[in-house]
C-alpha cells in the first residue's frame, strides 16, 4: 500500500492552472524530489499537500486516511522551506525545542529528544549558540532538527538549500540524505537543480506546466529521459 496518494489533484491562481489531474504515489521511507523549473506547480503541490494551500479538486491520503480537509497542525508534516525562519532570540537548544513545548512534551522527555537530535544534525556543542553566529549550512540543520524533532510523518523540505553557495550545498545534500536515510523518514524534496535531485532521490517525478512528464529513479532519468 502507498504512503502517501495524490488522487486527481488540481489547482488554478485566477486563470492560471498549475496543477492539472496529479495523480501521484510515494512509498514509506522513500526521498521523493519533485523537480521543474519555477512556476511548473512544485512548490504549489507541496503546499496543497501540507494544508497551506486549498486545491480545487482532488484527494490527499496519508498513511491510508484522508487528509484532505485536515488543518495543517493535524497532518503530522515536518517542514522547511528556503528561509529558515529561526528564532533569533532562541539558541539552538530553544529553537528546536520550540514545537515540542508548544504540545506541552514533559520537560525531562524534551531534553532527551532535543539532545538526540542535535547528535543527529551533527551540531553538538553548538547548544547555546544563537542564529546570529551559526553559518548558513548549521542554521539549516537547527531548521531540519526543528521539524524532525517533532517525529512526523512525512518531512517537507522545499528548496531548503537555494540560498547556500555551490560548495557548501554538495556537503549539505550528503548530510541531507545522511539524516533521511537514518531516520527512515518519508521525505518530498522539491528542486528546480537536476544534480540535486540525481544526487539526493530514490523516485523523481519531472514536472513541467502543472504536469508530471516523467517519473523514475535518477539512473532511469540518465538512461531513458523523455
């Protein structure tokens, strides 16, 4: 049984369509990377997949239930997005600690989670720091063990690395796939990079106007590209 299902996803802005009749699968504990230029209506089904954007037709089903109607707090969904939005008056420790004392999480069971997150993320030692003195690749890995932390079902990460230079990014897609791979967690990575998605995928699915025109493994897309 799939994961995760789009059944029959559309979307308009006015009148604009950007997502035409997606009907896409994805299997538990898989790194799927949604690939397409801006505008190819990516980013848009990530949206509609975490509840930030209503579509105009369709299903989402999760782990067999609906959630199509579902608030986004109810989707059980980590996500990250190209700003990192880190609270600059919270260190590290606080900041993924955050979502956790929000769901009042006893305090002892906090500090167990937090710190084994920060094991994870490779960031320990860096506990008290603030954002203001962390690079760019360690406040991305605060915000990816701020989402982790939580325990979801399923990790949204949408263009997480775009406003990282060329070098750093190459470091930052092994930890990427490193952290995914430990945790086993079902991940859908959005991208416009097709080396970033050869790299870091089990399952591409290539989108193009608000259209799927080709879906398979990275070798699949190097060998067979249509």
């Amino acid at each position: 049984m799939n994961f995760i299902e789009f059944r029959n996803v559309e979307k308009s802005f006015g009148d604009n369509k950007v997502l035409t009749d997606i009907n896409l699968s994805i299997e538990k504990g898989k790194l799927i990377t949604l690939l397409g230029p801006s505008g190819c209506g990516k980013s848009t089904l990530l949206r509609c997949f975490a509840g930030l954007e209503n579509m105009d037709q369709g299903s989402i089903f999760l782990d067999g239930s609906d959630i199509t109607e579902l608030p986004p707090r109810e989707r059980q969904i980590g996500l990250v997005f190209q700003q990192y939005s880190l609270f600059p008056n919270m260190n590290v420790f606080e900041n993924i600690a955050f979502g956790l004392k929000m769901k009042k999480t006893p305090a002892h069971q906090i500090e167990q989670m937090v710190r084994e997150m920060i094991e994870t993320v490779e960031l320990k030692g860096k506990e008290e720091e603030y954002p203001h003195n962390l690079s760019g690749g360690q406040q991305q890995r605060v915000a990816l063990a701020r989402a982790i932390v939580m325990r979801p079902k399923v990790l949204l990460l949408d263009e997480p690395l775009s406003a990282i230079d060329a070098k750093l990014r190459k470091s930052l897609q092994k930890e990427i796939k490193r952290i995914q791979t430990h945790l086993g967690i079902t991940t859908i990575f959005v991208t416009h990079d097709q080396d970033e998605a050869m790299i870091l995928s089990d399952v591409i699915h290539l989108f193009n106007k608000g259209v799927i025109e080709q879906s398979g493994t990275p070798n699949q897309f190097y060998t067979q590209p249509k």
